[in-house]
C-alpha cells in the first residue's frame, strides 16, 4: 500500500505558490498545507508534521535577513527539516535558502536568467532522476541570484551561464534554481507581479516571447513529477 504523505509548503510572496507540485500532492491522495511565512506572526508547524517540505521561490535574496527577519526563522525551521531526514526541495529562492543553510553562499549573479532557458543535465543519472527526454531541456527560469555549490551535494544541472542550477543532498534534499511547477496561472501571476525591469538578451526573455511559449509548461510538469515520485519511492 502507497504510503500517504503530508507534504507542506513554505510560502513567500502571495503570487509563487507551489503550482503543479499542489496538483501532484493532492492527486496522490497526500494532504497539502501552506504557510505564508512573509505574514505576521505566522507560526510554522511542527517539523514532525510533515514527510515533505517545499520551498518557494520569491523575489527577496536569501541574504537579506535585515530586510526580511522571518528569514532566520525560515532557515532554522528548514534546517531542522534537513537534519531529521524530510524530503525537503526547493524551488529558486527555495533552493537558495536550502543552499545557504548547508553552508553554502548565495549572491547576485552576473547575470539574470528570465524566461525559457535550456539547462543541461549534469550526467545521464540526473537526468533519470527527473525521467527528461532531453539531456538539455527548456525550463522556466527567473532568478538574479545564484548559490556555490553545499558541500557533499550532488551537482544536478547547470545552465551556459549558471554554474549550480540544481543539486541533490543526502537522497532527500534537492534544490532547483529553475521553476519546474510552473502552470499558465503562475506564470501569469509571476508575469503580472514582478516588477522586474527586464533588459532582453541572451538569457532573458521579455514578457511578451514567455506568454507565447507556455507550451513548455507540461514538459517542465512532467520532469517535477518524475522527481517527486522518486523521492517518494513511488
């Protein structure tokens, strides 16, 4: 018999919820539960909770502790996730967060990455891991910042430019810097919310070329449900 999972999502702005990953988790019969940690005094729940954790994107830097206290709170709390063994992923800030808190560094990157971008797997095992067709296929990318990769983390995936695009830690923890949950309400809210000023090159898209190239999106659905039935041994 299937084992059935709680799997809870930390939240950091109104628009990045956890997309088609809440499809999955509901789909499968898993109870699903959020927190909007950018909300006063929203308390976490207890770690016990909980078999998976997921980590959303945002537009903050995993840095900025100083602008965002609950930061602290947020990184302890995944901390502990990690340490008692959870199956914890991270997607974009969520995977930097996850990143910092393994001890690794997080910064600005050279260069932002906005749109439908290729990515390469970094070997034939990271690429069954997420079952992809393409050893190079297109995701959803937004993201200015970047991370090192954690010590004794597995690298995943880079990009042309962006060395650590996706790591794997420990069996259980991965952290995606791309958005495989993408469906065509988040990316529209993510479109309509940002106020991102984007400067159109070789690794940003503008708004107009992304809204026409969402049939990208079951393709990027279908790797982030290869990933989640694998680490939950389905």
């Amino acid at each position: 018999m299937e084992k059935v999972y709680s799997v809870h999502c930390i939240q950091h702005v109104p628009y990045e919820g956890a997309g088609y990953i809440e499809k999955w988790a509901k789909d499968k019969g898993y109870t699903f539960s959020v927190s909007n940690i950018y909300e006063e005094g929203m308390q976490l729940p207890l770690v016990s909770d909980f078999e998976m954790l997921i980590v959303m994107g945002g537009p903050m830097g995993a840095y900025e502790e100083d602008v965002y206290p609950w930061l602290k709170r947020e990184k302890k709390f995944v901390q502990e996730a990690i340490a008692l063994g959870k199956i914890v992923v991270g997607i974009c800030l969520g995977s930097q967060i996850i990143a910092n808190v393994l001890g690794a560094s997080v910064y600005p990157h050279k260069e932002k990455e906005i749109g439908w971008l290729p990515i390469s797997f970094a070997n034939k095992a990271a690429q069954s891991l997420f079952g992809s067709k393409d050893i190079s296929p297109i995701v959803f990318q937004w993201h200015g910042d970047t991370f090192d990769l954690p010590h004794g983390a597995n690298l995943l995936a880079s990009s042309e430019i962006c060395a650590n695009q996706a790591f794997l830690y420990k069996e259980t923890v991965v952290g995606l810097q791309f958005h495989l949950e993408v469906t065509e309400k988040s990316c529209t809210d993510i479109l309509d919310n940002s106020q991102e000023n984007i400067i159109e090159g070789k690794s940003a898209q503008s708004r107009e070329f992304i809204r026409a190239n969402t049939h990208n999106i079951p393709e990027c659905n279908r790797m982030i449900t290869n990933l989640l039935n694998k680490l939950t041994g389905i």
